[in-house]
C-alpha cells in the first residue's frame, strides 16, 4: 500500500484568490466542482458494496449510524434527518451522530473531533449492536473521534463502513466497505466543507435513495411513504393518488390522502 498523503490538505492550485473577479473565482469553484461526479462515478463499486450490507442488515431489523465530525458529522446528520420525512421510516431507523453532540450543528466545538473515547461513547447511547451499521465519514480520513469508534465497533463484530476523500486514509484501514472519493485540494487550501463535502453529500444522498428503496419505501419513482408534514408536500401526495388510482376529484383524492397518512396507505385502501 502506497503512503498516505492528505491531499485535501495539499495546496490550492490556484494562487493570490484575493486578486480574482467575482467572475474569476465563481468560473474556478466551479471548474473544481465539475470534477467531483467524476470522483464519485470512479467509487461506485465501494458504494455498491457497502449499499448492499446496509440494506441487508436493515431489512433484517438493523439500522444505520452516520458518525463524523465538522462539516462531515453535519452532512451526515442531514441526510438521517431527512429520512423520516421522505420515506416514512420511524425516527431512530438511521441516526446521525456528530462530535461534540447537537451543540456542534451550530458551532464548532473545540478539540470534539480529537477525542478518541467520546465516538465509541456516543453509539453506545444509542444502544448499537451487530444488527447495525456504523459509517464513519471523515474527509481527511484521520478523525480520531470516528477511527476509533469504528475500531471498537469492529472489534465487536459490528459491520463499519467509511466515506473519506484521501486515498489509502487511516479510517479506511477500519472499515469493512471503505469508500474513497478522491476530489482533490481544495480550491482555498484545505477548506474541506467545498469539494470534499460536496462528495460526501452526494456519496450519503446515494447511500440513503439505494437503501431506502430496497427498503420498498419508493414506488416507481415516488415517494409513496413520505410525511405529509406541509402544504407542498400534501399537494404532491394528492396528485401522486390521483395518477395512482385514477381519481379525478381533487378534493376526495385530498381526503383520503388526509385520512389515511400516506400515498401508499391510501392506494391500499382504495383498491380494497
């Protein structure tokens, strides 16, 4: 195995920003941006590999841990925050846990992410088990907080994933599906929240679609399962009942749709 080398830390390879139009730094984020699907497309064979174990364990009754820390344990945060809603799954399905608690959603929480204790500690509030998975997420790949919680959840037989954008990185080396989306240095010099967050989004939003679909929480395209939780999302499902089951009236398609909670539950009571 070659050496490790922290290329999001390596130099911008572009010089004197402070000198650049609007224009010229736009026009260049961007040049930098266009690289990242690209990164992403060349890890999907690790993508796959660890979608597959998820789905598995979940459809045997396990859930799904994203930990991290900064702008990764954020991300991660996100996207098992944004499952319930989507696809109807019950709070706690997959969960999200970032260094230094709720608090560094906000603002940064000093030396939180150095703790090599504080990870394994956090999955144990919630009770994880070898019915789970845990994936650490850690752009530089060397996150204490996440390397050792994924050690101590290997050493107890809990399956581990890692998304990470250095190659050959430590957090890697205790993952059983690591993925590594090599994006590159950053546009600012080791400003990790740009192309490698941008990655992880689109590594967890993959992670998240794949599963939850195998979860038979998407029918054909739609979201059948998600929480009628705003006027936008009510009007959606009405719509969605209407193309289903070939409703015509608004107004009735509204009520059962209301009644019932759900697009699925809905077109299941309406074809009995």
């Amino acid at each position: 195995m070659s050496e490790f080398t922290r290329v999001t830390e390596q130099p911008s390879r572009y010089r004197h920003l402070e000198k650049m139009s609007v224009h010229e730094i736009l026009t260049n984020i961007n040049q930098e941006d266009k690289q990242v699907p690209l990164a992403v497309e060349a890890a999907l064979p690790s993508i796959e590999a660890l979608v597959e174990a998820i789905a598995d364990k979940m459809l045997s009754g396990g859930r799904l841990f994203y930990i991290g820390a900064g702008t990764s344990g954020r991300l991660g945060v996100v996207d098992a925050s944004e499952c319930p809603p989507t696809y109807g799954v019950p709070h706690g399905l997959v969960i999200g846990l970032i260094a230094g608690g709720d608090d560094a959603m906000f603002k940064a929480v000093e030396f939180a992410e150095d703790s090599k204790e504080e990870g394994w500690k956090d999955l144990e509030k919630h009770f994880v088990s070898d019915k789970d998975v845990v994936v650490g997420i850690a752009a530089s790949g060397t996150t204490p907080y996440v390397i050792e919680a994924l050690r101590e959840c290997r050493q107890r037989g809990i399956i581990t994933g890692s998304i990470t954008c250095n190659p050959n990185a430590p957090v890697s080396k205790e993952a059983d599906f690591p993925i590594e989306v090599v994006v590159g240095p950053e546009f600012v010099t080791g400003s990790t929240r740009m192309k490698s967050g941008t990655a992880q989004k689109l590594v967890l939003n993959m992670i998240s679609t794949s599963v939850m679909i195998q979860l038979g929480r998407v029918e054909d395209n739609k979201m059948v399962n998600m929480q009628l939780s705003n006027e936008k999302l009510v009007d959606r499902g009405v719509k969605m009942l209407m193309e289903k089951t070939g409703e015509a009236d608004y107004e009735k398609a509204k009520s059962l749709l209301l009644k019932y909670g759900s697009v699925k539950a809905a077109m299941e009571q309406t074809v009995k």
